[in-house]
C-alpha cells in the first residue's frame, strides 16, 4: 500500500513593491471611508441645523403677540392708529443710530405722517452708565415738551460718540438741548438728570424689554409681533400691512 504524496506547494511570497502597493490601496481605502463618513455627518449638521432654524421660524411666527401698555411709552403720532410700531434702543447703540437715521425715518413718513401707525420707543439702556443718563434726559425733554423731544431724540443719535467711550455726559446733553434751541426749561433738564428724576421710568422701560424677552438693540415689534429683520424696510412693510389688514377686519 502506498503512503499519500506529500504535498510541497508553497504560497508565493509578495515582493517589496506588492507589499508597498497593497499598503497604499489599503490607506486610500480608509482615507475614502474618513472622506465620505465627513461629508455625511457635514450634510447630518446641516440638515439638521436647517431643521432647527425652520422650526425656530415657525416658532416665532406663531408666538402669541406681546401685549404692551402702549399709554406708558413715549409716542410719535396718533394714540389710536391701527398699527402701533415699538423700538426698544440704547442710545449709544451704533446700530440703533444707524435705525434712527435710515428706517425710522421711512417708517414716519410712508405710516406715522399717513395716521396709519404709530411709533413708540421704549429705554432698553444696558451699554454704560451714560446710556442710562442719556435715557435719563430723553425723558425730561418727552415730560416738558413731547414734539419737541423726537427732534432731541434724532439729534442724539446724529450726534452719538463712541460705544465704549462715555460720552453722553449731563453737560452734552443739556448743550445738546441748547443747541437745538429746543422749547423746554434747560434748568429744569439738567436738575432731572442730576436727581434722576425718571428713574423709575426707566427701570419700567427696562422690565418692559425683559418681559418681551428682548436681547438686542434695536429690535422691532408692530402689534407686538416682533420683525424679525429690524433693517428690512421690505419685511416691516409687509408686516405692517399685515396688522393693518388684521386690524380692519371685524
């Protein structure tokens, strides 16, 4: 009887280069696997951060508007217009001067000269100390003479210093008055600024900003609907138009 044949074949041994070329398709393999597991979990974040922003939006838009005490705010035009516009500002807020010298001025002549809005500004005073001096001396002016005080208002934003500089001082903001040759008592302005006359005036504009959840300045509300881009003079038309309509109807 014969013993079986032992099998000798051996497994081919893989040269340098091939080693060196199995290595390399092995190391583009992965870096194909790091490239595509990137660009999923990128496409994963953005679509879910445009989920998030989508369900924000749809959020705000169906908030129940914020009801105001508009009789306590300081007012341009008539009490009973339909659509009552609200800025909350500081004014040494460059953003807020930036509003006061473009959008408002749109605002009051395509709404608030037309008795279709009224326009009200609300002391959201946070900056610096002088933010709530200045505040502090707009309420003078609004308390002794209120059309006298939108022409102040104006002017000390046209006339605002740097953000981190105080410089809306007592002695700037009665020259300021005085320049203006506003109709009001300049003693009787500087005595309020000094003794802080409307401090709780202020701090009620301040509340009222906390309680609408206001975070930044300037930020818009018409009917108490907040405008989601206060310097999108297309956005707040149409916004404006929209409470008017809803104000029309029974």
């Amino acid at each position: 009887m014969s013993k079986p044949k032992k099998n000798n074949a051996t497994i081919p041994q893989m040269s340098k280069q091939e080693k060196r070329r199995a290595e390399l398709e092995q190391q583009k393999h992965k870096t194909r696997i790091v490239i595509v597991s990137t660009i999923a979990i990128v496409v994963i974040i953005f679509v879910g951060l445009y989920l998030l922003a989508s369900k924000d939006a749809k959020s705000d838009s169906n908030a129940a508007p914020v009801s105001f005490n508009y009789s306590e705010m300081m007012r341009l035009g008539k009490e009973d217009a339909p659509v009552k516009i609200v800025e909350f500002g500081d004014y040494k807020c460059p953003a807020c001067a930036q509003f006061t010298g473009v959008i408002k001025p749109q605002i009051v002549q395509q709404y608030v000269d037309q008795n279709q809005a009224s326009f009200y500004f609300v002391n959201l005073a946070f900056i610096g100390p002088d933010s709530r001096t200045a505040s502090l001396a707009a309420l003078s002016v609004y308390h002794q003479n209120q059309e006298a005080f939108w022409k102040y208002f104006d002017a000390i934003y046209a006339n605002q210093g740097a953000e981190d500089k105080e410089w809306a001082t007592p002695d700037f903001l009665v020259s300021l008055a005085k320049q203006l040759e506003l109709p009001v008592d300049y003693d009787l302005l500087r005595k309020d600024i000094d003794e802080r006359t409307y401090e709780k005036e202020l701090d009620r504009d301040i509340q009222v900003g906390t309680d609408a959840g206001v975070t930044n300045t300037p930020s818009l509300y018409v009917n108490g609907v907040k405008v989601k881009e206060p310097f999108n003079m297309e956005m707040i038309d149409a916004q404006i138009q929209e409470a008017a309509g809803a104000a029309a109807t029974p």
